[in-house]
C-alpha cells in the first residue's frame, strides 16, 4: 500500500494499450517503468527518484536496470545513458521480474526463461534421485509424487505469461520430463515416448501447459473490463483477428495443432468448453502413438478385469504392476510389456558395435529353439527349448 500514491507525469512516448497508459507496474517491492522513447523512461526514472525522497527511501541501484525491447528484426543502437542520483544505470539484455526472465537478445523473447525453468527443473530431479542413496530405490508412486511437487512447478513456471513456447523451448522442458519418467519406470533413454504417459498417467508438458494457459483465458475473461489484464487480452485478441503475432495466436496455433479450435472471439463458455476437448485430444493422441507402434503390441487392446467384469483399460492411469513392490520383479514386468526388454525382437532392431547392419524382423530368431522370433509371447508361453527356463 506504500507505494499506491506513486505517479509518473504523462509523456507523449507513454505506452498505450487501447486507450489506457501504462507507464509503470508494481508488484509488491518490484518496480517496472515503461516507456518507448529514452527521453521518456529518464523522465520517470526522475519522477521515481523525487517520489522515493519525499517518503525517506531510496532506489536501490544495484538492483536497478534498463532493458531495451526491441521490434522484430530490426536494430536500436544502444548509445543512451540513465541516471538516478547522478549514478549510471547499467543496460542488461536479460532481467528477471516478477519471476519471469525476460531477454531482449536476438531470438524469441522467452528462451532465457525457458532455459532457466528447464535448468531448476533438472537440478529439482537429480535432488529427488540423490535421495536414493539414503533411502534406496524410489518405487514409481512416490517418484510421481515427488515429480508433482518438485519438478513440475519449474516446467510449468510463467506458463500463462509465455504460453507453450516454440518447438525448440519447448524441447528442453520436454527432455527434463522424459528423462525424469524413464528414470523412475526404470527403462532406457530409447524407449517409447507415449508410454510415460499412458503407463503414469501424467500428461506430457506441452498439453499440461496449453490447459493451464486456457485456464488462465477463462480468468482473464471473466475480468472487469476495466482491468488492466482485461485490456491486455482485449489488445492481444485484436493483434490475432488482424493476422498479427502475440500471445493469443500463439495460443490459437497451439490448439490448432492438438486439433481443437479456439475461436477469434472467445466467451467465457465457449474456452471452459474447451477443457474436456483438450482431455479427449490427448487421449487419442496417446493412444494413436501406441496402436502405431508395433513395439508395444502387447498393450493393443489391452482390458481390465474387475468383479468378473471386463472393461477396456483406461488410456492413461498410474497401472497396477507398477505397485510390485520387489524392484527386481517390477523392472523386469515393466521392461517386458513396454519393449525394452534383452529379448532378440528389440536388442537386433539396432546396429552395435559388432553388427553394424540392421537384422529385419523375421530373422530375429529364438536362441534356443531357432525356430521362430523371440518376443515376449514366444519366450513366455511357445519355446520349450529350454529345460532350464
């Protein structure tokens, strides 16, 4: 409350959205001037200097910096100064605010972000798995436990702020998540990428993300008109109807891309209609990846059996097997339904070091009975080749 009676004097490079000046933001102690002009920010750095003097404080200068946003593809010759006290504000082309790193360097806005979000991520997941070494294995729940509460608050940070990001950021969230989910399913990086999912229940970070910034939509649209992030969706909305890049088409692309539509001019109905498409999306999208693949058939069409009922298996929960609690007897039921098994269908699919050509399906034969190929199904139930096994 302190800081409600700060002003800045009107400017005439003041930042516009529709017809309402923002010239500055607060949150608590952190302070944003805005401003598309030098002579323009000097001007409020002064307003704030005189409005911190008349109430006894004083801007603190080591943590005091100007950022240089620039247009697409153009170029700003960074030849001002700033002052407050007299003292030269430094000029720094990466700047935290508000928990969200901004960049003005070359390329997306948000790639400083999204390399922060992913490095926490990854530091989050290996204090989760040193913790092994005093405890022992972490069994797959509590490992998807500890993911909820310590590793996906960093992949989703400022998610409502930066949407889903672009292929390449949103890479480095992924790789965090996917390292994390084979580490506790127990299964090599070559896996199946759907399976984390179907076999965890989690969803993968770029539906996880499209959901919450949706969320976030129907928040803002349920705003007072007046508010500023009201203004904002509004500006941003009309930028998209125009053709025009932000983060409403960013937003419209990435539905657009999972196969739901989100229309130009939203309601507040027609985006919480939204959420069980989106839920419906996923699961044929999982699904689709694992009736393709035929590494995993034997999950095709796989069945629940309850009270002498059989039901057809959800596509995506947190399975049973994965609760045996002997880890040995865990991984190796984990490693056969899932295909990353030392069986000769999966080991020859690759070239190694010693055979450098692939080996076709058909001459993936058993080691023991030559007979047919070794899967799961024929080392478990057909090869009686073996009198030991």
């Amino acid at each position: 409350l302190y800081i409600s009676d700060f002003r800045t004097r009107a400017h005439r490079d003041d930042i516009l959205l529709s017809d309402t000046v923002v010239a500055h933001l607060e949150h608590a102690d952190d302070i944003a001037l805005c401003s598309t002009s030098a002579e323009g920010l000097q001007a409020k750095l002064n307003d704030l200097a005189v409005w911190a003097s008349q109430n006894q404080m004083k801007v603190n200068l080591r943590k005091t910096a100007v950022m240089i946003l620039r247009r697409p593809r153009t170029k700003i010759s960074v030849a001002h100064s700033f002052h407050i006290y007299g003292e030269e504000l430094r000029i720094v082309t990466e700047q935290p605010y508000v928990g969200i790193k901004f960049s003005s360097a070359p390329g997306n806005m948000w790639d400083a972000h999204f390399s922060a979000c992913a490095a926490r991520a990854r530091r989050a997941a290996n204090v989760t798995f040193f913790v092994e070494s005093h405890t022992g294995a972490l069994p797959p729940w509590e490992g998807r436990l500890l993911y909820s509460a310590q590793v996906d608050p960093h992949l989703i940070w400022g998610c409502e702020v930066t949407g889903v990001g672009t292929t390449s950021q949103l890479s480095q969230l992924e790789d965090v998540q996917h390292t994390y989910l084979r580490r506790i399913l127990g299964l090599q990086s070559r896996s199946q990428l759907c399976i984390l999912f179907t076999e965890t229940g989690l969803w993968p970070i770029k539906f996880r993300r499209i959901a919450l910034q949706l969320r976030y939509l129907c928040y803002t649209l349920a705003l007072p008109p007046t508010h500023l992030a009201a203004i904002a969706l509004r500006e941003t909305m009309s930028a998209a109807s125009n053709g025009l890049g932000g983060w409403y088409s960013d937003l419209q692309r990435a539905t657009q891309n999972i196969g739901i539509g989100l229309p130009v001019n939203p309601s507040l109905e027609s985006v919480a209609a939204l959420e069980p498409k989106l839920k419906t999306a996923l699961y044929v999208h999982l699904q689709g990846l694992v009736t393709a693949s035929t590494k995993l058939d034997l999950l095709h069409g796989r069945s629940v059996f309850s009270s002498n009922i059989i039901t057809k298996s959800p596509v995506m929960e947190f399975r049973a097997y994965l609760r045996v609690a002997n880890r040995t007897h865990r991984q190796a039921l984990t490693q056969l339904l899932l295909s990353d098994h030392c069986l000769a269908i999966e080991m020859l699919r690759r070239p190694s070091r010693s055979r450098s050509l692939l080996t076709p399906r058909v001459l993936r034969l058993c080691r023991f009975c030559l007979a047919d190929v070794e899967d799961p199904i024929h080392a478990l139930f057909v090869c009686t080749a073996s009198q030991d096994l």
